[in-house]
C-alpha cells in the first residue's frame, strides 16, 4: 500500500464504525489527513482518531447530525481550519429503516430523506467551496438502488436511488473544475447493523455470487482507488462493491 494520497485532506461523515471507520483508516493509511463526523458515540470516534494518529497522520473527530444541514457545513469548516484545506469528500453516513409502506410515518420519511439525500448534498456543496482542481466526491450507496429482495426497503431503495441522479449530474457539472463525483453501491458488509452471522446471513448470502459478506475494507478499497490518482478518469459513475448480488 503506497502514500498515493500524500498530503491530501479527507472528510469522512459517519466515520466512526463501520463501513465509514474502515475508509477513514484507509485513506489514512494511502497518506491523507482525515476528519470524521460521530453523532453519539465519542469513544468510536475518539478510537479510530487515535488509530489514525498511530498512522503518522492528523485526524478529528467532529460531532454533527447529518440530518442537520448547518452541522454539516460547520464540520466542514472546521475542517478546513484545523487541517488546512480539503480534497476528499466522503458521504457515508446514513439511516436505515426498515417497515412496510403503510408503516412509514411522515417522521421516518423525513428523517431517511434528511440523512440520506439532503445530508451528502449539502456536503458536497458545502465542500466545493473548498475544493481545487482534483478534488473527490464519493458517495456511500447501496445495491438495493438496483435489487430489492425483501419487503419493507421501500423508503430505504427511494433515498439510495436519489444518490444516482446525484452523481451523474453533479459530474457533470463538476468536470470542468476536475472534481470528480462517484457512488459505491456496497452489498451486504459485515458490520454491527447487518452482521455476517445474523439470522439472515445464510438466506442474503444466498443472494450473492461470492456467497458471503463483504468486509468493511473491500468497500474502503473502493473508496480508496477513486479518491487516489488511479481513479482521475472516472466521474459520474456507480461503482457495486455486493460480491454479486446485483449481477
């Protein structure tokens, strides 16, 4: 694993467990500075802080809801004021319920909508500001934009597939400026929201060509090869990281 991001400042939200934790800790390892955004869990966050440090590079932590658009722009900002500028934008943090149509209050909708859709727009706005020439934007999606297996993902499909038009049309209108903007749809990873040993996991990895579970790192890969050098020709493009599942 070279320093292919030497230098460079990145913002993870939602980065403090998970699939957002194992991004920060990589681009941390290809050489950037990484903020993360924690909404309650400071001894998460103040973890991988301290795992990135060992790395040799800077992190934060900062505390912000997602589905609070000044938290947002605030975290950014302080970003860019502790850590001296900012390149990567990561989009990970997320809500996921689950509930059948006539199950979804009004407040479920809003708040799925707030985190998922308004939250990384808001982001990437908020980062262009920022931003020079080669810049990333990377957003953490979802298979079920494009597979469905199970009732009750109704409102959770809708606010994934928001993120599509998302990024085809803001790489589009970022491209001049040499910003790239890419969605990673991960399958199913193995985190404490959906663990590899859960009392689905053998049906869902039945919906896998690879059958079995992602770890957190195979998506961070991802995250890491557009965010690097490598990944300087790619925009507007949905990248599946489901072992298969939508195949």
């Amino acid at each position: 694993m070279g320093n292919t991001i030497e230098g460079k400042v990145a913002f993870v939200s939602g980065g403090s467990r998970g699939i957002g934790a194992a991004i920060a800790l990589r681009l941390a390892a290809e050489g950037a500075d990484v903020a993360l955004t924690f909404q309650q869990n400071k001894t998460h966050a103040d973890d991988i802080v301290e795992r990135i440090h060992h790395t040799g590079r800077r992190a934060i932590a900062v505390q912000a809801d997602s589905a609070d658009p000044d938290a947002l722009v605030d975290a950014l900002t302080r970003t860019v004021a502790e850590l001296g500028r900012l390149d990567i934008l990561v989009n990970n943090a997320a809500v996921f319920q689950t509930g059948l149509i006539e199950q979804v209050s009004p407040d479920d909708f809003e708040q799925m909508v707030a985190v998922n859709v308004r939250g990384p727009f808001v982001a990437a706005q908020a980062a262009v500001r920022h931003m020079t020439t080669g810049g990333r934007i990377i957003t953490i999606g979802s298979n079920m934009t494009e597979r469905v297996p199970f009732p009750g993902f109704s409102l959770y499909a809708l606010s994934k597939t928001a993120l599509i038009g998302l990024t085809t049309a803001l790489g589009r209108e970022l491209g001049p400026r040499a910003i790239t903007v890419n969605l990673v749809n991960p399958g199913p990873t193995n985190t404490d929201m959906n663990p590899s040993d859960g009392p689905m996991a053998e049906t869902i990895n039945g919906f896998t060509a690879l059958g079995h579970y992602a770890d957190p790192a195979d998506v961070a890969a991802a995250v890491a090869y557009l965010a690097g050098p490598d990944g300087r020709y790619v925009t507007g493009a949905t990248l599946n990281v489901d072992g298969g599942f939508t195949a």
